[in-house]
C-alpha cells in the first residue's frame, strides 16, 4: 500500500500507569537519562517533529539534536543538523517569549485561519500551513498529505494525548515507541498517551510488538499498528 503522507511514529514516555503527565499537566521529567537519549535518537531519524501547544506550554522548550554522532548522521545523509519542528494548535495562542523561539530549530506553525492571524508577520515561524475544516478545526489528514510534498518522509509526533487520538482516528499512525517509567502517577484526569473520544473494542486499533527490551527500571516497546498486512 503506498501511503500519501509521512511515515508516522508517536513517542512518548509514561508511567506504569500510563499517565504522560501528573493533574495539573506539569512536565513531565520523571524519564531517566536513557530515555532522553532514546528520544534524541528517534528525533534524529525524523525530518520533523510534530507537538500540540499544550506540551510546548508544558515545557516551554523541545529537544534538538546534540549528540555528535547523530549530528554526524544526519549531515552524511545530506539532512540539516535538526529536523523541522511544528506545532499543531488551532488558536496558537503561544507566549512568543518562551525559550523555543530562541532554540536553533526550523519551526512551522501547523493551524488555522484565525490561529494564524497573530503570526503572519512576525519572524518565529517560517511556514505557516493552514489547513482548516468546514467546521474551522484543523484539517490534519490535508496537513499530513501536504507534509510529504514538503519533503517530510519521516515524522515524530511527541504529544499530546488529544493529538495522538485525533491521529489514531484518522489512520494517520505508524508505529508507536513508549517508555514505561518505574513510578505511579495517577490522577483520574491525568492526561495519558491517548486521549479522546476513546475506541470501541471491536474499533480499537491494533497493534503488533515490534521488540521490548529493558535498560535499568524503564521498558522500552516498540509496537506497530496493525493493518492486518500479515
């Protein structure tokens, strides 16, 4: 099957209980060192990064590239040092001060008419997509399309749960990498790796284990969605 848009992996960390973040959605930095290496790693091999406004508010920051060999890489495969990142917000209503503005990364702002009212003429971001539906929400399937004429073959999607729910309904999900984190968060309204509408059981999606492995207390799976290709 030839797809039409780019090749799309979530990754996130969670705790043992599948929480992404606490009550109060503060960051989320309970992921260990190699957690952090493992996510540089996959941002590395992406040609872009895609993250909802809440976990850029969250942070304030996102993660480049720095580690020598993967810098290294990435230039022999005649790739930038850093790979695009885009946020996804309807309203993009962004605090232009926040650190990320000032990190050296090529930054798209991926939302609609109105979101991009504020940021037409201004410098922080050098593309602006709009894609809107009838109803004035962003169309994401148009957007992903459009994503691989641009050159974007490979995509990350580092959150939030509300985007990788809107992804999943679409078919618009490839693969997933999730870190399990030795801790319990809780929280009924804390976010985690999907949310949403949620999936009838029979709707679900389906997944296969691509491999699991274990470094220290954090596992790491590799699942991808199954399309019942084999």
């Amino acid at each position: 099957m030839v797809q039409h848009r780019p090749h799309t992996t979530v990754v996130l960390a969670m705790s043992a209980d599948g929480k992404i973040a606490d009550v109060t959605r503060s960051p989320a930095r309970f992921g260990s060192k190699t957690d952090k290496a493992h996510l540089e790693k996959q941002i590395a091999a992406s040609d872009a990064a895609l993250f909802g406004a809440g976990t850029l508010r969250a942070y304030g920051t996102t993660l480049t590239v720095s580690h020598p060999q993967l810098l290294q890489k990435r230039i022999q495969a005649g790739k930038p040092p850093q790979p695009i990142h885009i946020v996804i917000t309807h309203t993009a209503n962004l605090d232009p001060e926040i650190r990320f503005f000032q990190q050296p990364v090529r930054r798209w702002l991926l939302t609609t008419t109105t979101g991009a009212a504020f940021w037409q003429k201004r410098p922080e971001f050098e593309q602006i997509l709009v894609f809107e539906t009838s109803r004035g929400k962003i169309d994401i399937a148009a957007a992903s399309q459009h994503l691989l004429t641009l050159g974007i073959a490979q995509l990350i999607v580092m959150g939030g749960g509300e985007l990788v729910a809107s992804m999943l309904e679409l078919d618009l999900i490839d693969e997933f990498w999730l870190t399990v984190c030795p801790l319990i968060i809780g929280g009924a309204n804390a976010p985690t790796p999907v949310e949403g509408r949620g999936f009838p059981p029979q709707l679900a999606p389906r997944l296969q284990i691509v491999e699991v492995y274990t470094v220290e207390q954090e596992v790491f799976l590799h699942y991808r969605i199954s399309r019942g290709e084999g």
